[in-house]
C-alpha cells in the first residue's frame, strides 16, 4: 500500500511539473463569474436518477462546485425523497412491488394515473422500492439493483451544493403536505444554492424563508403554451413581464429552445434577446434539458459539447447555469473547452488526426465540401478510397457501391449486381458506369448505422457537393496544404481479373504525376486489405504503407505481426479490437496496440464517429470521452469522420496530464461501468474477437489485368424467351376483379381461408376489429393463439410476448425479460388505426365466433410445457371446454362470393394463372443463374415428437425486486476526477 501511494504521489508531483499558462477568461454571465454545472439526479444520464451511484460517480468526474439538483417529492408521512416526477413508476419498481395501488388524481386540471408518492410512506418505499433508469435507451445494468434514497441520504452525499426544484406545490397542499414548511424546517437544507418551481404561489411562499439567507429562488418556465397553475396564465405571457418575475424570483430556469430556437428542419435559428432582457434587470438564467443521449440539432454534429459552447461561450452572452444529466461533459465544457477556447495549444506528441472520406459526418461522402470541411476541423490528412470506373478514371469514393452514397439506385438501378467478392448484398458499382455517367448523379449524405433515418447527418446538404477524381484530390491537398494524404486500395484482384482494370497502376500514376513520389513535404500513406497491393508500393520510399484490418481481432501473434512487417509500416486497426464493445459495455483493452508497437509498427485507429449510439455506455454519450481514453495507447493517427471533435480535444491545454489544471481530460478505466455492479450481478462473458492470422495477412499476388472486350449494358447473349403462350394479352387483373365484381360465384374445391391473429394485416393483432374485418372480407375460420395470464386468463394475441402487437413497453417496461429487438417496419400497416381495437378473452373469441356464424375456429395452443412447468398455468386445462364449444359450432351456408376468374375450366378473357415457378430465372442468360441454395431439411421425426407434457406446478406467488441490498462499492477519495480509479486499478493491481 505504501509503494502504490508513493506511486501515485509521484505520478501526480509530476504532473505538476508544467505551470498552467495564465488565461484571463471573460465570462458573460450575469455576475461575471463562470456558469454552474447543474446535474440532475447526478450523473443520471447513465445511473438511475439520485441513486447512490448517480451522486457519488456524478460528483467525483465533475468539477468540484457541480450543484447538485433534486426534484423534490413528499411522501404520506411528510418526508422527502428525490425523483423525477410525483408519480415513481417510471423511475423505480413501484408498479411491480405495489401493484394494485395505482391512483387517479389531478394536476393543473389534468387526470393523471400512475403511483403517486404521497401514496406511500418513506418506509414502505425504502424497505422495498428500487431505483431505475426512467430513459428507455440508457444502461438498464443498475436497474433495480440500489434503494431509493431519502433526502437526508442525499444530502450526505459530500457535495458541495444543491437545488431543490418543486414541481407540484398545489398538488401537495391537496394533500395536507406542505412543502415550503418542510424546507423551512429541515436544517439540512442549509445546503441548498438554489430552490426552484414552475409554481409562482410557491416561490411567493418561500421568499425570505429558505434556511440559508444566500439561496436563489428560481422560476421554472415550461412549454410556453403551458398554464402556470397559480395565475392561470401561460409561460409564454409571463415570458413577456420579466420584470415581474423579478419580484418573486432571481433567476430564471429555462428550456433551450427558449434562448436558441430550432426551426422545423431541426437547424438552429438566431438567438433570442432572452438572456440579456434578463441580465439587464439582474435576473440569472439556467437552461435546462441537457443531454448527451437526445438527438440534438443538426448543428451540432451529435457532438455535445458543441451544444455547451452555443450557451457558455458564444461572443453575445452566457447563460448563468445548465441543467444536464451528463455532468462529466458539462464540466468539461466549461472548464476546459471555454475557459482555454482562446489559448493557442497542441498537445506535444498528439496523434495525427485523418478524415474518413474527409468529414463525412457533416458533408456527403467523398465531395469537395467533405474534403474541405476536413481541413477546415483540423484534420492533418485527407482521405481518398478510391475506385474506378468503367472506363477507367479512378475517383474518390467510400465504397465501390454508389447506392448508399449518391442516387444511383434511382438512377441506374437497372445496372444492379450481386457480386459476391465485393459484398454479400447487390449494388450498383462504379466499375460498371463510365465517369460521365457517374458525373449525372448527384452525392448523398447517410449513415453508417442501420437507425439512419431516425438519426440522420446533416440533411439540409444532404446532396451536396461535387464529386472528385484522384488527381483532383491530390491537386487540393497540394494546394491546400494539407500535412498529407491517405489513398485507400480494395478490390485490386477482383478488378484486374474480371474488369480489365489496373487500380494499382492507376493510382502510381496519378501519385506521380502530381509529384507525391519525388517529395517528403507531405505525408503520403497507401492502405489496403490486400497485402499485394502493399508490395506494388514497396520501392518507393516517400509512401508510408498501411496494412488495413477490416475485423477485429482480439490478439496479434509474433508470427502474423512478423508477416505484416514484409509488406507494410503501419496498421490501421478497428476501435473495438483496442477496446473490445459487447451489449453496449466496454471490455477490458486487448494488448493489440503494444503487440504491434513492440513489432516497430505504426498504428492508426479507425473509425470514430460522434453520434452517441455508436459508443460504448462507459465513454458517457460523449465522442471526447472516447478519444480521451484511446490517447494514452498513444496511436500514432485517429481515423474520424468527424474531425473537429479530435481537433479540439488535442488542442486544448486539459488533455495534457502534465498540466495541474482544475479539470482533466482523463481516460475511463477499463472496463469503467462494470466495476460498479454489486457482486453476483455481472453481465456474461463474451468471447474475444479471434486472434490475427497469418491467413488474415497474406494475400495471393494480383491477377493480371485482363483485356475485357467493351460491352454496353445488357446481357451478352439473347437470352431463349420461354413460352407463355396461354398467360392471356395482359398482367392486369382488374380486368377480372372489376368485370365479375357482382357475380356471386365460389368455386368448386376451393380451399378454406383462415385469418392468422384475424385480419391483422389491417387491425391490430386478435382484436375485435381484426376478427370482424376477417369475416367481412370472406374469411371461413378465424382463429385464436391463445395466451395466459398471471391469474390464469385465457385470451386472443399472436405471442406471449406483448412488446410486438401492444404498448406494454410502455407501460410495463420494468417487466421487460429477455426480448429481441425487431426493427420498425418500413413500410406500416394502417397506422390510423394503429391503436384501435379490444382485446377479448377466449370465451369472447369463441361466444363471437358462434354469432358470427364464423365457419369454425383455429385454436393455437403454444409454450404448454413452460406455463406448466414454470408459471403453473394450464394452458390445454383451459381449452378443454372451449374444445367442446368449437365441436358445438356447425358449418354455415356458401361462402362469401368469389372471382370466376380463378376456374380454369371457364373461357374468360384473363384467367387468374399460377406462375410458372423459378419464373424470372427461366429469362436469364446460360451461366448467369444464381447460386444454387440447399433445401430446406427433411421433416425428422425427432422434429415431431414432443416429451409428454409435465404436470401443473404449484408456483408461490412472488413480487419482483432484489433479494438483497446491494452494498455499493466504496469510491470515496476517488476525488473529482475519474483518474485516481484508473492509477489505483493500474499501479496497485499491475496492470
């Protein structure tokens, strides 16, 4: 222990070794000083909001005089509690602990139902009730894990400074609660800076009473259509009488869009005089509504400390506090980003900072703009992957498949290939355009992420700029100066062999003719997969040559290190084979990055990306908070598609640990979250990525450049049309449907047709609506997958799993087991009546069915040996007398009249035919047929027999919650930073 502390002192002493250079920072906020960190509930934007965790972790990685915000709540017993809203369903496990004890009361005149805290009191909640994240994409890791804590808990916390906010003082005088004479009594409210409602009658009750003479009284405003209960106005008229709000109140707490209004396309309008109407009459003012995790304004490029700076550190005004529940980022922005804005600094040693596809996160991919952007964010090099086209002019392009990144789908869809030693997917491919056709199309913002369209890039440029060649981008990076360029090579192979293509060639050429070849000005890399690229590249010394791994691995072997080393001088490695990502949680860092240094090998990282959901949950939301912790591996270059979130951290005086500023921009220990769950509640371990291969490195030596004949479009030979003799002159049914629309015919041996969850394709899944819209449209048997409740219900719904066809997430989320994610179709049904419908019981499914005089029913019975086994419920016990019932029921009549058109044996104009199967692949050429797929296998008898089915258990009734009280881990000491957690974890242990 004594050795671990001598350690970290020296560790420390040095890092006073360099003296802060003095800045003289002019705060425009309303006492001049510099604006509060305000954090809500702690850090709650990762642990649930006033738990344990959320205070402690939130002070500690936080500037020293972060304030700390309660949303006040009084119990029935007249005591106090920290939550977010007076109802606690959403942000702890009350609904499952109590869940008969919903209430109906009203607020501002509105009916509002959930579990309200002035049910119960503190004992009940704190003998049972657990805390939860209230935000549906946040970690669910501490979910129900830590008891609820009460204010006098809180207030122990060891924080320098709190605000009380009170959301429902009216509310609370209903119920004989009254909230301002609890804060005037408590003496532990000593603490309190701030105390803050949207309840004028509130701060009127308070002023001049608060326990410490020095707390502000602070006016929240809501919605400016919303209606303060006590006047009756709404927040936007008193908006307009600050000079009121003067009298009650000395500061003002308001939403963003109060000071920067965004517009309908999501882009920021010009700021509002808010803030300096409210500093000419000395009120302060607080925006509220920071996150790191909420799709912010396009602006800001999903990076949030941008958001800070636009209300801290614009030249106009700054904003007198922010209300975040990311504190961490908050800190950081304002102790570092706008208190050294104006200091010119480089971080000594930094890595090199690289676009990808320049900045591709702001302009389309590839485009001058996106080059140019680059440059103008700080990146050192500039990027081209290029590609050729099919008449042989090599361009800058992220993917030789132009359909994600420019309209060629739209355009030249008919060009559409599946070519299997490029992608699995089909695509629309440069080589197969000439340039003069690539010219027509226009550039295409997306998004590497499948949840693109919900989080778009930039989309009012969307299709902007212009696309470049190779020798284009060389001639701007010449010009421009840029430190230097990266050229990317794929498909070398592939494009010598079946296109006639030399890319290499290509590329040495336009190297050479722009003179890259002949100088050592600027930095030249050339990076491939394909380490016979590399070799072509091997005699010329000014290009520095990069081996690109397109998998993460987990480890770099000596021998597949060695193997690299003869073709290459650097590696471009993923992020996640440096700091392995599973279910959202950073693992421990892999040694890749040693292993290849120790070889003498350059390493770069790629790809960093801004948007939150990219990263791991331990890096915070925040892109900084990434690249502060890949910098101590000291790469040698960062790939990013958003330079100027690298280019800031590396230029500002807090990433440099050899300075003793206030506030450092440290590196998350890994792995950082995990740490904090109690014992026994780990998530499970994954594998690791595989190690490097010496397969994964070698490539075979390219192919020659075949001579391809020249073609245009098409196929090659006529393909033998088949006969189709019989089909009828046209493909247009309506002929049929709207010629025989008022016969009534059936023909003869048809089928029965049978609903699946009634006509679910139109009404929600086995609703009422569903079953009688079945019947309407002439369906014979409608049909029932029938589910179990707890107490035993039998009922109509297509799964178990209600998450699908119900708004159970919603409401039940804390019920959530293990459920697989589906995407959101693309392509809804009926969403008008997307909500619509009753669910019925199986005795009102089948009582309807007999009224109905429905043909029959289906009956789907699923998951009887789980129910029996483990829930005790008797599923086939149920449907015994329902059997009955079905056997009761007898055929009705003809069947809804049906199209004469579906009986061959009738000589209409247009006969309804069946298609002749494999019908389109009949049309193709000799040899250009897809790939054989294998069957699909045999039926198997092991497929059919099932065990018999176990007998009915009896499960004893149970209420979810911990079995135990979860001791949190001690981080007392850990000051407010998070890097005497990483010199412990490092030193002491022997990392």
């Amino acid at each position: 222990m004594i050795r671990c502390l001598l350690l970290i002192s020296l560790l420390i002493h040095s890092s006073e070794s360099k003296e802060v250079p003095a800045v003289n920072k002019k705060w425009l906020t309303l006492n001049g000083q510099p604006p509060a960190v305000i954090a809500r509930g702690g850090l709650s934007g990762v642990f649930p909001e006033s738990s344990s965790l959320a205070l402690n972790i939130g002070r500690d990685s936080s500037l020293r005089e972060m304030v700390m915000l309660c949303n006040l709540q009084l119990t029935k017993d007249g005591l106090g509690l920290c939550q977010e809203n007076v109802t606690l369903e959403a942000s702890t496990n009350i609904d499952m602990i109590y869940p008969d004890q919903a209430k109906t009361y009203k607020i501002n005149g509105k009916d509002v139902k959930g579990w309200f805290s002035v049910d119960f009191t503190m004992a009940q909640l704190s003998a049972n009730v657990t805390v939860k994240q209230s935000i549906s994409n946040r970690p669910k890791l501490f979910d129900n894990k830590f008891p609820i804590l009460t204010v006098d808990d809180i207030f122990r916390a060891q924080i320098q400074s709190y605000w009380l906010n009170v959301q429902n003082y009216m509310f609370y005088n209903e119920h004989k609660l009254n909230v301002a004479s609890y804060i005037q009594k408590e003496r532990i409210f000593r603490l309190v800076n701030y105390i803050s409602s949207p309840e004028i009658g509130f701060l009127k009750a308070m002023k001049g009473k608060a326990t410490n003479p020095k707390t502000k009284l602070i006016f929240v405003f809501l919605e400016k259509d919303a209606i303060e209960p006590s006047t009756s106005k709404t927040y936007g008229s008193i908006l307009e009488d600050l000079a009121t709000v003067k009298t009650f109140a000395s500061g003002i707490a308001v939403p963003k869009n109060y000071i920067w209004p965004v517009n309908k396309d999501n882009y920021l309008e010009s700021s509002t005089t808010l803030v300096l109407d409210a500093h000419k009459l000395g009120l302060e003012v607080h925006a509220t509504g920071f996150a790191n995790d909420l799709a912010t304004v396009y602006n800001y490029t999903y990076d949030p400390i941008s958001e800070y700076l636009q209300f801290i550190n614009n030249p106009q005004f700054s904003v007198d506090g922010v209300v975040s529940d990311f504190p961490p980022t908050a800190s950081s922005a304002l102790a570092c980003f706008a208190h050294f804005s104006n200091l010119n600094f480089t971080k000594a040693g930094r890595p090199l900072i690289i676009s990808h596809n320049g900045a591709s996160g702001v302009y389309s991919n590839s485009t001058d703009l996106a080059y140019q952007q680059a440059l103008n964010d700080g990146a050192d090099i500039i990027d081209c992957s290029v590609q050729m086209t099919k008449d042989g002019t090599a361009f800058c392009m992220g993917s030789a498949d132009l359909t994600t990144d420019t309209t060629a789908t739209t355009t030249f869809s008919a060009r559409s290939a599946t070519i299997p030693e490029i992608q699995p997917n089909a695509g629309v491919f440069s080589f197969d355009l000439t340039w003069s056709e690539i010219q027509t199309l226009k550039p295409q913002l997306g998004s590497p992420f499948a949840n693109g369209d919900k989080y778009p890039r930039n989309p009012a440029y969307k299709n902007t700029g212009k696309f470049v060649t190779l020798a284009e981008f060389l001639e701007f990076a010449k010009a421009k100066a840029a430190s230097g360029v990266l050229i990317n090579i794929e498909n070398a192979a592939y494009l010598a062999s079946k296109k006639g293509l030399d890319i290499v060639g290509a590329v040495s050429t336009a190297l050479s003719n722009a003179s890259f070849d002949k100088q050592s000005a600027q930095i030249v890399l050339i990076q491939s997969d394909d380490t016979s690229v590399l070799s072509k590249f091997q005699n010329v010394t000014a290009y520095e040559r990069v081996f690109s791994l397109k998998k993460d691995i987990g480890d770099a072997p000596a021998k597949s290190v060695d193997e690299i080393k003869k073709f290459a001088n650097a590696v471009n490695v993923p992020r996640q084979s440096i700091v392995p990502v599973h279910q959202g949680l950073a693992k421990a860092a892999t040694q890749v990055v040693a292993e290849l240094q120790k070889a003498n090998l350059t390493v770069y990282v790629s790809v960093m990306r801004n948007e939150f959901f990219s990263l791991a949950f331990d890096f915070l939301s925040d892109p900084t908070v990434e690249i502060a912790t890949f910098a101590p591996f000291n790469v040698s270059g960062i790939i990013t598609e958003y330079p100027a979130t690298a280019n800031r951290f590396f230029r500002n005086l807090c990433s440099d640990l050899n300075y003793n500023v206030e506030f450092a921009l440290l590196p998350i220990q890994l792995p950082y979250l995990t740490q904090f769950l109690p014992d026994g509640s780990q998530p499970p371990v994954a594998a690791p990525s595989p190690a490097l291969d010496v397969e994964d490195v070698v490539d075979p030596p390219l192919p020659a450049v075949a001579k391809v004949a020249s073609s245009s479009p098409g196929p090659s030979t006529k393909p033998k049309s088949p006969s189709i003799a019989g089909l009828g002159r046209s493909l247009l049914a309506t002929s049929c449907f709207a010629h025989f629309s008022n016969l009534n015919f059936t023909k003869a041996g048809r089928p029965l047709i049978i609903s699946h969850n009634g006509a679910s394709g139109v009404y929600s899944n086995s609703t009422d609506f569903a079953y009688q819209q079945a019947l309407n449209v002439g369906v014979d048997i409608i049909d029932c997958s029938v589910q179990m409740t707890k107490d035993g219900t039998a009922f109509c719904m297509g799964s178990a799993d209600l998450t699908t066809d119900t708004t159970a997430m919603t409401t039940f989320s804390s019920r959530s087991a293990t459920i697989l994610k589906f995407n959101r179709m693309l392509y809804p049904r009926n969403p008008a009546y997307k909500n619509t419908g009753k669910f019925v019981t199986l005795a009102e499914f089948l009582e309807f069915a007999k009224a109905k005089a429905a043909s029959g029913v289906l009956i789907n019975i699923e998951n009887a040996a789980y129910l029996a086994s483990k829930k005790g419920l008797d599923i086939v016990g149920a449907n015994d007398t329902a059997y009955e019932r079905v056997l009761s029921l007898e055929k009705v009549g003809d069947a809804t009249p049906r199209n004469l058109c579906s009986d061959l044996n009738y000589n209409v104009e247009f006969a309804l035919l069946p298609i002749q199967l494999r019908y389109l692949t009949q049309f193709l050429p000799d040899g250009t047929q897809p790939p054989v797929v294998a069957p699909s296998p045999s039926l198997d008898v092991k497929d059919a027999v099932e065990p018999p089915l176990p007998a009915v258990a009896k499960v004893a009734s149970s209420s979810p919650g911990p079995s135990t009280s979860p001791k949190p881990p001690s981080i007392a000491g850990l000051g407010r930073s998070l890097l005497a957690t990483w010199l412990l974890g490092s030193i002491c242990m022997g990392y």
